[in-house]
C-alpha cells in the first residue's frame, strides 16, 4: 500500500533548468518537485555533472546515438532516481543519529501530520528506542515524488538528412518515451494545453494503465485553467483507457513562466467547481475508462482510481495556503517562484538570485520575449536583456539558435524556425524594410521591435543552472533569462530550505512587506489591469466577436469579484484583514465598470 505524501505542497516545474535537480535536492525531506524534460542536452550535461559528483559510471549518450533524445532523458531520470533513494536512506539514518537533525525534521513538517504526532512522542519517552524509531521511519517515511514536466505543444518534427523522422521522434513524443522508459514510479505533468497525437502515444507504454492491483506505476498530471478544460481532456484520456490522476490548476496569470490568462475567470471560482463536480469528473473518466480498457482485454479496475486537485499560482503566506487547501478541499499547494531564493531547493546563479532579491513589483512584468507568442513573466534587468539589445544596436538581432527546442514557425522553412533566431528576424527585418516608406517612424519602430524582442529561451532559461554548476557555456552570449511569478517581489531575502518549509506552514514568516495584497486581491488586480491593456493596444477596428470577448472577460471579472465578496461573509480565514479585503473588492468592482470596451473603430480613435 502506498504511504501517503508528507506535504501538503509541492515544487511546480520552473523554466527549463531552475527545478532540474531539485529532487537532488529535497525529495529525501519528502518534498515532491517536477523536472523539466524538454532540453535534453542540458539534461545531457547534468547526467555528466552529478555521475561525477556521485562517483557514478558515465558514459556520454551523444548525438549519434539512435534516439538519443529518449535515450539520455531515461538514464538522466534514473540517475535522479538512483540519488534520491541513496540520500533517503542516509537520512533516515541520520534521524536515528542525530536528535538535532530530527528535531530539524518534526519542525518541517505540517502540524496534521501523523509522523510529526508520532516523532513527537518518541521524543518525549524516557527511553528512546532506535529500534521503535527506525520501524516508524520505515513505515511513514517516503521521499517526495520526481516528477516531469511536459510542454505538450513543444513537439517540434525532427529530420535525418532532409527526410522528416516518424512522429514518435518529434520532441514531446521523445521526451514521453524518455519517462516512459525510465524506473521512475511517478508522474508527468502535461502543460500548455491538449495535444491528441501526444495523448493517443500514452497507449504505446503499459506503465500508464491499471495493473492488478488496479496499482498505475507512473501517472498522468494535467495542468489546466478551468473544469469544462479538465472534463473534456480527462475523457479524451479515459477514453483510451488513460486516468489522469491529477488536475493541477493554475491561475492564468499569477504565476511564473508562460502566462495563459482566463477569459476573466478569477482562481477562487474556479476551484469552487471543482469542489463541487470532483465526484462528477471521477465517474465520467471512470465509466469510460472500464468501458477502454474492457475492450484492450486489460486489467478494469472495480472502484474509480484515485483523483487529486490540487492549485498554485500566487500563494505566499500560511493562511493562503491552508485557505486553499481547507475552503476547497485540496490534496496540495504547489509553491514556486520563492523557492528561486532557496539555494538548497533551485539551480539559480548567485547574480540571479540577487537580482530577484532586490527587485520590486515593478520590475515584474508580463513580456512578449517567447518565441510560442505567449505572454511570458519576466524581471526587469537580467542579462539576456543587456545582450539582445547590444545585437539589435550592432544591426545583429536574432540568436543563433543552437538548439532549435521552439524552432515552430514553417512559415519561411518546413523544417521549422524559431522566431528568436536571427535567421527569422533577418528575413521579417528585410520584408519591413521593404515597406518602410509607407509607414510613420513610430509604426516602424513598433514593428521592428516585435520582431528582435524574442529571446532565446532555450539558452537564456539553462545558463543560470549552468552558471551556479560551474559548467561551461559555449556558443553565442546569451545571458539569463527568468520568468518568475510576480508574487515574488514580496520575498527579498535567500532563506534556508527549513525556513521556507516553517514559512509555508505558518512556525515563521519571511516576509517583510506588510503590504502585500492576499493572493486572491492580486490575481484580481492582474486581471483588471490586463483587460485594460488588451483593449488599449488594439489600435484597428474591433470585429464583432473581439468586443463580445471582452465583455465576456469583464462579465467574468464582476462575477469572481461578487463570489469573493460573499466568501468573505462566512469564511473564517483572513479575519484580521476581511474590511480591508471588501474595500478592495469594491474598489476593483468600480474600475472594472470604468473601463469603456469600444463598439466601433470610431471608438477606438477617440478613445
């Protein structure tokens, strides 16, 4: 029987390299984190750093090798798994040794916590018995999860000499094999919304379905915005004899990395149906789940698999979390951007780190830098900036573009470019030349601009790991590129990993600014702000289906701001800031009706 998790909060995956060790790092405290698998020669590189740091056989996986990217994601994972059950069961003799280290270890702990009652107790007995300690640790104690990560769109085609390769080695495809294949006994989170080719290629691993014991030895994590999105995925998956074990739902823009805003729909309501449907979602995805795998002669669980909600985005005191966790019955919190000032838990270069402990909110922002055209969370001042802006000035915008991870684009090349890369840029800064006598200087300016601001992601967001390892970085200069949430401007100090853990279940608190807004006051103002820059920035006539979408967005926004201000009356959280809160859910109440949504283009120019 497997034993239930220690935490009620986890690592969510950050970037490209920022959590590619972190179960290294933490898992033996029993805290889960997620591993990007996208950048397969990163994951190259740190199979090679950590093989030597862990006196551990290496031998390179090179580019020649016949699926090489499947191939050294699987030995990556297997090294992670390797370590991280070496160091787990280091601790857990270090618990027995050292009183100090588990005292350390009862105080990370959540205060409902089983283990923590009983090591307290043990404690307390006139008599510590090794023996009785080592038989609860055994029986209680697990490490966290390791988890992956998946961008379901990031699937580009790949080619051997000019012939394009079957779809099972385009990039999404060979990084699910390269977990599927792997000893890990986890789960994959797939972002970025829904990809059918991808989801039919899960029936090609026997890993993902029900054994026996109705026991799945690696499992399914959607990440998605809404409940209509998780019913229609998670039946999509049933249907093919896959359960998804777990919906993790993130707000659309309190969050790090790429930011897929809500058409208005605020997190609280959110949650709330999924609160009320969970049981609804359970028996759709169950019956058509029995119905799959009766027909593949597979083994049909009599009893719906287990499902887990769980939230992030935004979160960053006690009372938030146990908020979240209590109002809407969730199973866990994920907790990211402030864990980028815990040294212990992230791979971020000592410079990064001090330039997110210094920043402010406004040097948090939403940029147009990602080459797949979605906003994407940024900090003013890190170095990918300094370095795009020398190329643009000596006329040589673009990156080289090394690894071609989000080379998309076919409009110049069936191959696929990426529009951070200079091959790209060239090609649309020659079309724009073309026509610039037909437009004004700040026109022009403003196209040029959207063409040389993308930033090579692919470099940019796996320098800083490399940096802080001491790994050597070849090619281009690209700098760091990070893409924190906003939420961490309200963190201004590196902290130890047990810090934060106290911090997250209320033993301390590591933030200095008394006026950061609740999470839910945040999400709101984001989403006020945003819909008044989209209208803003939209400079030609409005179709009509654009101003119904903004209508709707706003429609949206009113509807959360009333379902928090009914929440306030009866929840017994934030008692202490609950006028404070009404003022501004009233305040934000009266921007919103003040935002004047155009019917018409003569609107627009008058506006």
């Amino acid at each position: 029987m497997k034993k239930t998790s220690l935490h009620s909060f986890h690592i969510p995956v950050m970037g490209l390299a920022y959590t590619i060790d972190s179960p290294i790092r933490v898992a033996q405290y029993g805290i889960s984190s997620v591993i990007s698998i996208t950048d397969d020669e990163l994951i190259e590189k740190m199979r090679a750093f950590y093989s030597k740091k862990f006196a551990v056989p290496y031998q390179e996986i090179s580019q020649k090798v016949h699926d090489y990217r499947a191939a050294r994601i699987t030995s990556y994972l297997n090294l992670v798994d390797r370590i991280v059950k070496e160091k787990f069961e280091k601790f857990k003799s270090e618990l027995t040794e050292s009183k100090t280290t588990l005292e350390n270890f009862i105080t990370m702990l959540p205060y409902k916590s089983e283990l923590k009652e009983k090591l307290e107790s043990y404690l307390k007995e006139d008599s510590h018995s090794k023996t009785n300690l080592k038989n609860l640790l055994e029986e209680q104690l697990v490490p966290g999860d390791i988890d992956v990560n998946i961008m379901t769109k990031v699937d580009k085609d790949n080619f051997e000499n000019d012939v394009q390769l079957p779809v099972e080695f385009n990039d999404a495809h060979a990084s699910l094999r390269g977990f599927a294949n792997s000893n890990l006994d986890s789960s994959v989170v797939l972002s970025a919304g829904m990809n059918p080719r991808l989801y039919s290629y899960f029936e090609n691993f026997s890993d993902f379905f029900p054994d026996a014991y109705s026991n799945l030895k690696k499992k399914i994590i959607l990440k998605v915005s809404d409940f209509r999105s998780a019913m229609i995925q998670g039946n999509f998956l049933a249907k093919k004899g896959l359960w998804v074990s777990e919906y993790r739902i993130e707000s659309g823009l309190n969050c790090g990395g790429h930011a897929f805003a809500t058409d208005g729909f605020l997190l609280g309501p959110i949650l709330e149906e999924f609160r009320l449907k969970k049981e609804e979602l359970i028996q759709s995805a169950h019956s058509l789940l029995v119905k799959a795998l009766s027909q593949k002669g597979m083994s049909v669980p009599e009893q719906p698999l287990p499902l887990k909600i769980t939230a992030q985005g935004g979160v960053g005191t006690a009372e938030e979390h146990a908020f979240l966790l209590e109002h809407y019955q969730l199973d866990s919190i994920g907790w990211g951007s402030p864990f980028l000032l815990v040294p212990e838990a992230s791979s971020v270069d000592s410079e990064t780190r001090k330039l997110l402990l210094n920043a402010k909110e406004d040097d948090f922002y939403l940029s147009n830098i990602s080459p797949l055209g979605v906003p994407f969370n940024s900090v003013k001042g890190v170095s990918n900036d300094t370095w795009k802006k020398l190329r643009i000035e000596q006329n040589k915008a673009g990156s080289s573009c090394p690894k071609k991870l989000l080379a998309l684009s076919k409009e110049y090349d069936v191959k696929g470019t990426c529009t951070a890369s200079k091959k790209y840029q060239d090609i649309k800064l020659e079309e724009l030349e073309k026509i610039k006598s037909n437009l004004t200087a700040k026109d022009f300016e403003d196209k040029k601009n959207k063409i040389t601001e993308k930033s090579c992601l692919c470099v940019g967001l796996v320098n800083s790991a490399y940096l802080e390892n001491s790994i050597p970085i070849k090619g281009q200069q690209q700098g760091v590129v990070i893409c924190p949430g906003p939420n961490l401007a309200y963190f201004d100090k590196e902290v130890t990993l047990l810090e934060m853990v106290k911090h997250i279940y209320g033993n301390t608190n590591i933030i200095t600014e008394i006026n950061r807004p609740v999470v839910i006051i945040k999400e709101l103002k984001m989403y006020v702000d945003y819909l008044k820059k989209e209208i803003s920035n939209f400079s030609s006539e409005v179709a009509s289906n654009q101003i119904k979408k903004w209508e709707n967005f706003r429609s949206n926004l009113s509807e959360g701001i009333t379902y928090y201000e009914n929440l306030m009356q009866t929840s017994a959280y934030f008692s202490g800031k609950k006028k404070e809160i009404l003022e501004q859910l009233d305040d934000y109440k009266i921007k919103l009706s003040e935002i004047v949504i155009p019917k018409n283009e003569m609107e627009i120019s008058y506006r």
